[in-house]
C-alpha cells in the first residue's frame, strides 16, 4: 500500500502533464465557506474534524479578492457555507459584492442568527436563495442530533424566510435514526412552504464517518423511505421538488464525485485553502494553496492539488482498463482514501473494486441490528464540538480509544 503518511508518494500521474490550462473548463461553483464556527453539533456534520487545526478566517477583503477573481474565471453560482455563515457579521457585505459581481447567490445556513434584520439586509444586499436544515420532523430528534435546544426557532426562521418572499430549500440529512419519519418530515416541509426538499442520505465523511456505525441505515429502511418519497412526489408534483438521493454504500457503481475533480466545483475553506471538493483535505499527501497566497487562476489551472485526479491518467487497475471510467471518473478519491487508505484506488462502492468487500461489511453490520436499536447506548455518538475535534485532531488514525474505527475501514 502507498505510504500516505510522506506528501510525496500520492503518485504524480500523467494527469498532471496531460492537464493543460485549454483543456480544462472553468469553475461553476464556488463554495465559500467563511467559517467553521457553528452554534449546533451535528453528528453527521461534513467539516473535517480536526477543524480546530483551521481556525483562521480570511478578512472582508479578502473574501472580496476571492469573489472578484472566481468571478473573472467564470464562477457562476455561490454557496455562502460553514459552519454557520451568519456567524460572519460581513454576511451582507459579501452578498452585496457577488449580486453586483453577477453570482447567483445561496445561503447555506442552520438558521440560527436569522433574525427579521438580517433577512432585510440580506433581501437588500440581493440574497437569490435560503437553504435551511432541520435535523428531524421532531423537536426531541432535532435537538438531540445537534446538541441543541434549535427545532422552535428554526421553525420560527423558516416561517421569516418564506414572509421574506426568499424561495426556499430545506434540507434534511438521513439516517438510520429519521428515516421512518421522512412522511413527517416532507409534511413539515409543505406545511412550511419550501420549494425544494433536500431529503439528503448521511455522505460518511468528517464526523458522519466517525460516527458511521451509528448512522447507517438498513437497505430496508432505504427502500420503505423511498417509496414514501416516490409517493408523495406524485401527490406533489411541482409544488415542491423533492430529491432523494441512495446512499451509495447500497449501490454497486460509485458516484461521479463532484462532477469530477477540479472539473466544476472550487472551494475556499475559512482561512483560505482552495478545495477540489469539501472532505478533499482529509487526503494526506496533499498540498491545498492558499487564497491569501496564490491567484485562484493559478490554482484551479496550475496547481498539483487541483491536477492531481483530473483526467484519466491517476488511474490504477481496475479503472485504468474499464470501459465505465469516463461514467464515473473512478468515484470520490476521498471515500477510496478513507475505506482502502490509498485515493487513487477505485472507490470501493464499485463492486469491480478488490476492496468492496469493506464497504458491503458496513452494510452487513447495519443490517445485522435491529432499526429500533440503536447504538447509541453501546457507543455513543461523537458530537461536532472543539473538545472532540482537538481529540480527534490529537488521536492516532483519527480515532480515539473510546470510539475505534468501525468494521470495514482500512487497516
Ligand atoms: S452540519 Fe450542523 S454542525 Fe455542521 S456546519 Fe451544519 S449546522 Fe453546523
Ligand atoms: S472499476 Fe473504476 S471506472 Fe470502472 S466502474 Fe468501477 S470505479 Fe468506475
């Protein structure tokens, strides 16, 4: 196995030399998450755990450099994220900045701070969207899973967004714990008038994956909770928009990650590292430049961190040779680096992968306990909070000795 532990031996593939500036399109989006700061806890949240290691935060300034020079190189759309974004009290100046920039503007939020003034500013500055997240249907389920006292005055927000006249997705994260209540859950999103419902299948990453013994559901829970959607879609229809999307642990071809690596997707992390794709600094051997260092042309043409998996040459066998690869680009080099411990393996959902094996173990485990028993008594839940990201950050393999590393993950 590649020793990942050195920067250097993340092998230098021909993509690097075959990626010439002409040959790659410009960035769609631009991720802007200002920080990792955040009032909730989510179990499941996606920042990396150690993001107490990042806890600088670029300036007003330059956030506003970030926007002008991803605009100039074609970025169209822009996720305000974190974090809680709203914890930045320039918000709405750097709205005001991506609406005269020409972005279409999103914000990705909790909802907690969304008070009546922030949404005026916000409706000012040229805010075009809201995406909120509730944890569950129910107040006892929500507030657990974010460590919070939250469901009341999300409820109140997303009434305020609506009377605001701001089109709104809601978002719900899905597991083994609120899957029997997606019916309820899409009846809360109706009853609140979203045009959109994200019903968005747990990704094991960051803290999901810590916390994935916990979380993952049963093919059976799956499949109920998708005929629930496919029912009420019908029922719906355009009122509001549902997605629902299988979590590919259960499917036998992975996902064409991000639409491919350093192909639409740029992200800026708080204190400015630019990203191929949010979890991509859990990749050892990986150098992100900076923001505050390197001209964003420079990074998402030239630099290794955004070559590295472009194209096909990064490639091992089985990908290097299958006739799918240009479907799926070989999956998310962050899942195959967190299930086999080498990101230019095939992702191991593939059931053409050597290492599938780990991940239907995963699934086996899941299917192996009963829904209504849930692990949390066994093994508690980690919680998004500064202690256990320090512990984390601290702990050998990411892991500490109270909450070892689950069947299935690489050696
Ligand atoms: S998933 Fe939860 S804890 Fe993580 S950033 Fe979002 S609201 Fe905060
Ligand atoms: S072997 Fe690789 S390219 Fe082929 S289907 Fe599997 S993941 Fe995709």
């Amino acid at each position: 196995m590649t020793d990942l532990s050195r920067p250097d031996t993340i092998p230098r593939t021909a993509a690097l030399s075959e990626a010439k500036p002409e040959a790659i399109a410009p960035p769609l989006w631009l991720l802007a998450e200002l920080t990792y700061r955040c009032p909730l806890h989510c179990v499941f949240c996606y920042n990396p755990t150690n993001y107490t290691d990042h806890s600088r935060e670029l300036s007003t300034a330059q956030w506003i450099d970030v926007l002008r020079e991803a605009r100039a190189l074609g970025a169209a759309q822009l996720g305000f994220s974190g974090g809680e974004p709203l914890l930045r009290d320039d918000l709405e100046v750097l709205v005001g900045e991506a609406r005269q920039l020409g972005f279409y503007t999103n914000l990705i939020t909790s909802g907690i701070g969304l008070t009546d003034a922030r949404l005026d500013a916000l409706k000012a500055a040229g805010l075009d969207h809201i995406q909120l997240s509730f944890q569950d249907s129910t107040q006892e389920l929500n507030d657990f899973l974010s460590s919070t006292r939250t469901f009341d005055l999300k409820k109140r927000v997303a009434a305020s967004i609506k009377a605001h006249d701001f089109p709104m997705v809601l978002n719900c994260v899905l597991h083994r714990f609120n899957l029997p209540h997606v019916d309820k859950i899409i009846d809360m999103a109706l009853a609140m008038g979203a045009e959109y419902l994200e019903l968005a299948n747990t990704q094991y990453y960051g803290w999901a994956h810590t916390n994935r013994a916990q979380l993952m559901p049963t093919a059976e829970q799956l499949q109920e909770a998708e005929a629930v959607v496919n029912r009420y879609r019908k029922e719906t229809g355009e009122r509001c928009k549902i997605f629902f999307v299988v979590p590919d642990y259960f499917e036998t071809r992975p996902k064409r990650c991000m639409n491919g690596w350093g192909a639409v997707f740029l992200g800026i992390a708080p204190d400015g590292a630019a990203l191929p794709c949010h979890t991509a600094r859990s990749l050892p051997g990986l150098m992100f430049p900076n923001v505050t260092e390197t001209p964003l042309r420079e990074i998402w043409y030239e630099s290794d961190a955004f070559n590295r998996f472009r194209g096909f040459g990064w490639m091992k066998e089985p990908c290097r040779s299958c006739d799918e690869k240009e479907r799926d680009l070989g999956g998310c080099r962050c899942q195959a680096y967190l299930l086999t411990g080498d990101p230019a393996n095939a992702d191991p959902v593939c059931d053409k992968s050597p290492e599938h094996e780990r991940v239907v173990q995963v699934v086996r485990a899941a299917a192996n306990r009963a829904p209504e028993q849930p692990l949390v008594k066994e093994q508690p839940v980690l919680f998004r909070n500064d202690a256990n990201s320090r512990r984390l950050a601290s702990a050998p393999d990411g892991h500490p000795p109270d909450h070892p590393v689950s069947r299935g993950d690489r050696t």
